[in-house]
C-alpha cells in the first residue's frame, strides 16, 4: 500500500546513540517515519535493529539525540513515555502472553487499567480482536494450552486491543515452527493494509517484498542502505548489504 | 500370515541381569530397609517412654483413687494454678486451672504467630520488591536490612529491643506523646486508641455475620439473574450497600435494646438520668459550660469532678468512662476487682456512683444499709466504643496497651523474619522472565501495575513453598518468648512443669498443641498454593 506523502511525520529520529555501559549499539541513527508507512528492518544479529525499535518505546533508553512519536518528545518524563507506550503497541519474538491469566484476561488487562475501559467495553473490543485474528474460540484457555502461532496472534491481539496507531514487531516469527509462521504473517499483512504505521524487524523476505513500503539495512549501529523494497532487492548500492542479501537469498 | 521382516519380539533372548543391579529389586529392597529402621527406632523409643513413665511414680486421679494406665494422666491441670499471667487475651485469674492458664498462653502465641505472620508478609513483600529498585538508595537498605537480619541470632535481636529500645525508652513521667496524639509510649509499653466491645456487642456481631451471609445471597441472586435475564450488575456495590444496611439495623437494635447497663446513685446526688451528671458537674464547678471546666485550675478541677467505682477491665467501665470522656465531664475513678468492694467503697462515700451492670448493681444494693434511698438509673450504650487512652493520676487508663514484653517479640519476629522473607521475595520475582516485564511496560502499565498484576502473581509459584516453611518458623519462635518473660504457651508450660513436676505430660501436650498449630497452618496454605497458584499455571 502507497503512503500517501502528504501524510504526517509519526515517528521523527535524530542522531540516537545508545550505549550498553561500554558498548555503543547505535551510533547516530536518523529516520522519519510517516503515518501509515510499512518499513522492515534487515540486518545481521548485533546490528542495532532490536535495540532501535525498543528504544522507540522505551525498553531501551537512548543516550543521545531525539526521539519524537505523535509530537510527544521521548524523555525522562514518565507521563511521556506513558503517553507514547499507549500510541505505540510492541509484539516480541517469544509472544511473552501472561501465563497466569487466561487469553481474554491477557488482551483486557491493559486496557482496564491503563486506558481504564470498563471491563464489558475491554472484552468486547478484544473478542473483535481475537475473531479478526481467527481464535476467538481460545478466549477462556491459558496460553500455555495454544500453539506457538496462535499464543503469537494472541499477542498481536493484545497490542491491538489498546488501539495503538504505531505497531512494532521484534523478529515475530522467530520463534515458531515453520508451518505457523504463515498465520503470522498473514495478520501482520492485513493490518499493514489497514493503514496502521509499522516497524518491523523480520527475516521473512516474502513480507518485506511484498507488504514493505521501504526497507532499512542496519549493521554496526547505523542505517546503512534505506530504499523502496523493489530497488532495494534488485539495486543493492552498499558492500555489506550485497553480501547479506546473497547469503539470505541464496537458501 | 508370516512376516519375516518383523522381528519376533516374544522370541528375543531375556538378557538376564543380577538381582543386585535390576533396579525393581533394588527398589523393593530399599523400602523393606526404611521400614525395619523406622520399627526400630519408634520400638527404642517406646519402651524408653515406657520405662521412665514407671520412675515417674504414681499417678493420681482428681478423685484420689491411684492411675494404673494413663486414664488420669493429665487429671493435674485440674488444679489451681496459683500464678498470674501479666497479660492475657481472656480474663484470668489466680484461683484458675492449669487447663485455663495453658489456654491463656495458648492464646497468646497465636495473637503473637498470627499478628506476626501478617506484618512479616507486608515487610517482608516491602523489603523484597525495594532490594530490586532501580533507586540506589532504596535498594542500598533493604540489602543492608537484609543482611543485618540474617546474620544476626534472632534472640540477640529480641534482646537488643527489649532491653535497649523499649526498657531504654523513657519513664512514665516522662512519656511520649508524638505529635499530641492519643498515643502514649514509656518504658510499661504502648498504649494507643482501640475499640472496645461493650456487652451488648453479642448482638451486634451476630448482626454482622448475619450481613456477610446476605452478601453472598445477594451475589448469588445476581448471578443467577445474570444467567436467566443477560443483565449483568454490580454485584460488589449491591452487595456492600446490603451488608451495610443490616449492620447499621444491628448497631441500632444492640444499642435500643441493651438496657443491662446502670449506675447506682444515691437520691440526694439527684441523678436520674446520664445528662443530669453534666448539670450537676457545671453548678459544682461554677461555670457555663463544659469545655471551660477542663480549663480550671488542678485543685478546683478534682473537687468538681465526678467520683467513679466501676469493676475493673468490665464492659460497664468502658461504656460509662467514654460516655464521660465523650461529654467532657471530668471524673476520678477506682477500680475494684469484686462487687462487694466496690459496693463498700460506694457505701462509705468514696465515689458518687457505683457503674455495673444492672444485675450486679440490684443484687448488690440490697446489701446497703438502707436500700431504699438509693436509685438504679440506666446508662444506653453502643456495642463499641472507641476507647482512647489518658491519663488518670499516674496511670494510663483506657484503650489497648501493648507491653514491652509482646511488643519486644513481635517487632524482633517480624524484622528477622522479614529479612528471611524479602530474600523469598526477590528470589520470585527474578524466577519471572525479563520478558513479562518488557510486555507489561510495552502495554503501558505502570510500574506498581507490572509489579501487582504480572511479576508477582507469577512469583507466587516459587515463593509459596518456602513461604510455608518460614511462617511455620516464626510461629514456633515464638517460644523465644520465654527469655523476655512474655507469657507464651512454652513460658506458662514451664511454670507448670515447675510447680507440678509432671514434665513428661506438659511436654507433650506442648508438642502436640504445636504439631496442630502448624499443620493447620500448613493444610491451609498448600490448599492456597494447590487453589491458586499452581493451577493457573499451565
């Protein structure tokens, strides 16, 4: 799906760095992301692309530059790092569902206490959630009584059950056997045509292909290539990208 | 049909393997071991209890005939056992049994275990979760608090509170009083506001239990309702809104109804009623109004304050002194422990009024000389009253008092095992993946949120089994009790075992009464954990 390009900067990033004590993950990365744009990150393991997109959210705290979501600039403030978790929902390669609580109670509890629903309305909008997913008839299991695809759709279930406008997906198929990987992908698909704003980490070269509006290579810390998903594949400019690429395709 | 491609199964030769490494056999064998070795050792045992029951000597019986077997063996209780117990739960007196002093101390180690297990658990949750803060400081003394706790013997720390903070704090002359509050503190102990029940509290309670009944029909009316109509409710609110209605019905009928409490007075004080008190009081004392009496000058306040005789530590005195207290009128009190005192002292002029129940106060009027000139007047009363404490010339009177002794054990109780706890604590919620954390602040919970709805729910798994074990712990402990004097059920024991000499009983008896404690406790709890805890987990 095109982005309409008069559509508004969501996400603006300028100069991030990030440092794990000694070791700098990100060294000055800069991207502007608009409303509605479907970007996948690639890169090598140890690239940084894990710890940019959780810096968006904050489960990593960046040392320098600026990060900006929905106007709110991503500070110390907890009040702002709270505004900015609600708009921006996150679904993690090991699903990590509530194993205490059952699937209808891990997609309500956020948003009875954090946007503070009333129970009827929060499992109202999260069965809209689950049917859209295709599991509606798992509502009153416990996750560890589902499939890997299915506990990965409960938790894209969950994220969205918040209404967030931003989406961000940490190797969502990883973890999963082969044959659930598809029902995955599939949802991410639709929800990337609904016009929801996605950053996606991913290895899943299909979807980047097909659903992608532009694709981010990173090594080292730092953005290297950044192009729109046809000229990226085919015309790959940097060295290092050439080689990845070639080693991924050719399996 | 033949298949010769399959093996024929039945045909494999069976390997043969020496009696001495198959494993069924060794099994086997093991159990037969345990069960010769646990024969011997209750048979040692036994005939050892046997023998020296034989040197004991003769046992008597209450009616004096002399015990063969063990019919009479705990016949000794019956007796008197002629010492006091400085603080009880119930009354208790001298002349009582050993039975009602065993009871006392019974009672004592469970408000001690019970009380103790709760603040345990809130400082011990508290500490654990403060030892991971992300705030230096805060994590800097629960590891401090923790690893002064463990490394300390627990009855050097009960010695340390009882004999350095508590006897160490100050004199009764020199009483603490924090920020002007009800709230006294000197080296006697602790005394602070409480409500207490008046007699009349039996109906109201019943009211009360009556309610927490109407709460679950009202929940499971609309349930019911839920099911058949689809209408969902509140169930809380309206159930709630029912309990209270019933108690506030049984507050006002415990209090119209009670009409056991009264005053003996004599005609020429003219008082016939409660509010006459307070007009007599004013005209004594030459002044307007209530609150410029307390203003007056010491000597003149203790002319014109009323003189009480109550029955000590009865539902009458506290009713009739917070009805005092209440109206502000000033009043001098003496405590007698018998009716007949009480009615002398009154009879000779040395209080104005005589508070007690009606009964006693009929039955103890027509001991006076001239029965007739004096009057019974009825005092209302509420089922509880909330008792503050004062002072009453050098006493504290009133209210709930903690003694140094109860409060050296639970404070040291608690602190020590709350560092035993708080280590549980952090031990299960670092059990809980760093991933359910990550996915708890993704969604937006706050940090109390994660903590309370994700990280420790989860936890629980880990902490409960050694949870289990630690309170058990701590409710034995309070044996320790025996060194700072506290009247436990191991203190009164060893009075007993003193006094009568009939160790081996008392000793048993102790046993068992422990044994029960804390297989009830631990019944409860691994039916919490079975219930609650690992259930969920699938």
């Amino acid at each position: 799906m095109a982005v309409n390009p008069t559509a508004e900067n969501i996400i603006e990033i300028r100069d991030v760095h990030l440092w794990y004590g000694e070791f700098e993950a990100l060294k000055g990365v800069n991207l502007t992301v608009k409303q509605g744009e479907v970007i996948v990150l690639l890169g090598p393991s140890g690239s940084g692309k894990s710890t940019f997109i959780r810096a968006i959210n904050r489960l990593e705290e960046h040392g320098r530059g600026d990060i900006t979501v929905k106007g709110i600039p991503l500070t110390h403030d907890v009040r702002d790092i709270a505004e900015i978790r609600r708009e921006v929902g996150m679904v993690f390669q090991q699903f990590n569902l509530f194993p205490h609580l059952t699937i209808m109670e891990n997609i309500t509890l956020a948003p009875i206490n954090v946007r503070k629903w009333s129970r009827e309305k929060a499992e109202e909008i999260g069965m809209k959630w689950l049917t859209r997913v295709g599991i509606p008839e798992q509502a009153n299991k416990y996750p560890g009584q589902l499939s890997g695809g299915q506990q990965q759709r409960v938790a894209i279930a969950r994220t969205l059950t918040m209404e967030p406008e931003v989406l961000l997906f940490d190797e969502p198929t990883s973890a999963l056997d082969p044959e659930m990987v598809k029902e995955v992908l599939e949802v991410m698909s639709d929800l990337a045509n609904e016009g929801y704003t996605i950053l996606a980490v991913t290895h899943e070269m299909g979807f980047a292909r097909g659903v992608a509006d532009r694709i981010i290579f990173m090594d080292y810390g730092r953005i290297l290539e950044t192009g729109p998903s046809d000229e990226f594949f085919e015309n790959p400019k940097h060295d290092r990208l050439k080689l990845f690429l070639s080693q991924i395709l050719h399996h | 049909m033949e298949q010769p491609n399959q093996p024929d199964i039945s045909a494999a030769p069976t390997q043969y393997v020496p009696f001495w490494r198959d494993g069924r056999v060794l099994g086997v064998f093991g159990q037969i071991i345990f069960i010769i070795v646990m024969i011997v050792i209750a048979n040692t045992l036994g005939s050892n209890f046997a023998s020296n029951k034989d040197k004991l000597g003769e046992i008597h019986c209450a009616d004096g005939s002399v015990d063969e077997g063990y019919r009479c063996a705990y016949d000794f209780m019956q007796a008197n056992a002629g010492f006091d117990i400085s603080e009880t739960v119930l009354p208790y007196k001298v002349e009582d049994s050993y039975w009602q002093a065993f009871y006392q101390g019974f009672l004592n180690t469970l408000k001690v275990g019970l009380l103790g297990v709760i603040l345990t658990t809130i400082i011990g949750t508290l500490a654990g979760v403060a030892r991971l803060s992300s705030n230096w400081l805060i994590s800097q003394i629960a590891l401090w608090y923790v690893e002064i706790m463990r490394n300390i013997p627990l009855l050097i720390i009960l010695f340390m509170l009882y004999f350095g903070v508590i006897l160490a704090g100050p004199d009764l002359k020199e009483t603490m009083q924090p920020w002007g509050l009800p709230i006294f503190f000197n080296n006697r102990g602790l005394n602070f506001p409480w409500p207490q029940f008046t007699s009349s509290a039996g109906i109201f309670i019943a009211f009360l239990v009556l309610g927490a009944i109407q709460y679950q029909v009202v929940a499971i009316a609309l349930d019911r309702r839920e099911i058949r109509t689809g209408k969902s409710s509140n169930k809380a609110r309206w159930g709630i809104f029912s309990f209270i209605v019933i108690a506030m019905i049984g507050w006002f009928a415990a209090s119209a109804m009670s009409d056991t409490e009264g005053l003996l007075v004599t005609k020429a004080s003219r008082i016939r009623e409660v509010d006459d008190i307070e007009r007599i009081i004013l005209k004594r004392a030459d002044v307007g109004l209530m609150s410029l009496v307390n203003d007056l000058p010491k000597e003149q306040l203790a002319e014109a304050a009323l003189t009480v005789c109550v029955l000590r530590d009865s539902p009458s005195e506290v009713n009739f002194i917070s009805q005092l207290r209440n109206r502000g009128i000033p009043y001098s009190i003496t405590r007698f422990d018998r009716p007949d005192q009480a009615v002398a002292a009154y009879g000779e002029g040395k209080c104005e009024v005589f508070a007690a129940s009606k009964s006693v106060l009929a039955a103890e009027r027509v001991t006076l000389e001239n029965p007739t000139s004096h009057l019974l007047v009825p005092i209302s009363e509420t089922p509880v009253v909330w008792s503050v404490p004062a002072f009453e010339g050098l006493n504290i009177a009133g209210g709930s008092k903690l003694s140094p002794e109860f409060t050296a054990l639970l404070v040291g109780l608690v602190l020590f095992y709350g560092g035993t706890l708080a280590e549980l604590v952090r031990a299960g919620i670092q059990s809980v993946s760093k991933g359910q954390s990550e996915a708890a602040q993704a969604l937006g919970l706050s940090e109390s949120q994660r903590l309370t709805l994700v990280v420790l729910p989860q936890s629980l798994k880990v902490i409960i089994p050694p949870l289990i074990g630690t309170y058990l712990s701590l409710i034995k402990d309070t044996s320790l009790g025996l060194a700072l004097g506290f009247s436990d059920m191991y203190r009164i024991s060893f009075v007993t075992i003193n006094q009568t000499g009939q160790a081996l009983q008392v000793v048993i008896l102790m046993m068992l009464v422990y044994l029960a404690i804390s297989v009830v406790f631990s019944v409860l709890l691994n039916w919490y954990n079975a219930k609650y805890v690992i259930m969920v987990e699938r």
